[in-house]
C-alpha cells in the first residue's frame, strides 16, 4: 500500500533531520474488535444492525524519539520524549462465505517516558503514548471494491528490555488502540452508505521492538 510507505518514508526523513534522536522498529500480532452499526444485515449480524467481529492481523512500523525539540535543540524535553510514529497494519477475517480485508497506514504523534518505570511497580516497562491519522483500505464482506477513508486512532503501550541484558531489543507487552473510520460504508448495501452507519476499532497486540540505545 503506497500510503504505509510514504508514511514511514515521511517519518524517517523528517527524524534523520535531527540528532538527540532514539528510533525503533518493531512488528507486532494483533486482535481487532471491528464494530459496525447500520449494517442491515440482521441474519448475519450479532444483534440487529450492529457486527462486531475479531479480526487477526498484525502491525509493523518504525517510531524516532526526540529527546531535545527539534529547531528548539538547547531546550530539552525533561522525563519525557517527543517523537512519530509512522506504521502499517493488516487485518483479514473470513465471515459469512466472504471475506473482510483491512490495511491502514497512519502517522502518529508519540510521547513516551525516557527512562523505564522502576522494576518493583511497573516490572521496567517503558510506557508511551500516541495518536494521529491515516488512511484505511477497507474491502467489507460481500463487496467487490475497496474504500479509502481517514482513519483516527489512539494508542496506549507498555515496552520492556526483552532480558535483563537487552539493549537493543524490547518486548512490547501490550498496546491498545481505539479508533474509527470516517464516512465509512459500514453495511452491505450494493448503492453504498445505508443510514445511521458508524464504526469504530479496538485493537490489541504484543510484539517485539528493535531499538537504538537509550
């Protein structure tokens, strides 16, 4: 998808601009709960007019740190670390004798702590925060085409040393996502958008993140 590759093309091009700069890269499994509502598809759907499905898939992407602001380099950004997140994620389930396919890419603002949380509380895990928006290619059971609509979405994550002697390598325990996909043809009516269509995502995955030294 040309999107994820601009997207993270963008994201390295801006952050190699700067030094005072941490990167990773990480992949990650995930678990979708994809929710529509105005589906009209009451003999299939889960309650009327509303599907929600698990989707598997998974998301890779790169994350640049900064620890002083960029442009602004003398003043540093205390405990915390401002950085973006450019990623991809893929997403399939087969449902109903079809198939709903997703694939995003989103470019986020991140913020995360500098040094881990001690070991006695938060187990030396590194939480981070982040949102921004992309693009989401959507092809919806029984459809024929894909939609492209701008995706909204919100993370909350946790990383760690993958061992105790780990400099490079972090497990990312957890991370939880919720967004929402704007102007959305959620159903599955053949002229398009039915009315009082909505839909929204909550996604969890755990991974491994390759990092530069902190």
């Amino acid at each position: 998808m040309k999107l994820r590759t601009i997207a993270l093309v963008l994201s390295v091009a801006v952050a190699s601009s700067y030094s005072h700069a941490q990167t990773g890269v990480y992949v990650t499994a995930d678990g979708q709960l994809f929710t529509q509502k105005g589906v009209n598809l009451p003999a299939h759907a889960n309650s009327q007019n509303i599907d929600s499905l698990w989707l598997a898939g998974a998301t890779y992407g790169v994350y640049y740190d900064f620890n002083r602001l960029p442009r602004v380099s003398k003043y540093k950004t205390w405990h915390v670390a401002i950085g973006l997140d450019g990623r991809g994620d893929i997403f399939r389930r087969s449902v109903y004798g079809s198939q709903i396919d997703r694939e995003d890419g989103i470019l986020s603002l991140r913020i995360a702590l500098k040094k881990p949380l001690p070991q006695k509380y938060m187990l030396n895990t590194t939480p981070y925060l982040q949102g921004g928006f992309g693009i989401g290619h959507t092809k919806n059971a029984f459809r024929n085409s894909y939609n492209n609509n701008m995706i909204y979405q919100f993370s909350l994550g946790l990383d760690r040393p993958f061992t105790k002697k780990s400099k490079n390598l972090d497990w990312r325990v957890v991370e939880l996502s919720g967004g929402s996909l704007d102007s959305y043809p959620t159903g599955y009516y053949q002229g398009g958008a039915g009315p009082g269509q909505s839909n929204y995502m909550i996604t969890v995955g755990t991974g491994i993140v390759f990092r530069s030294k902190r």
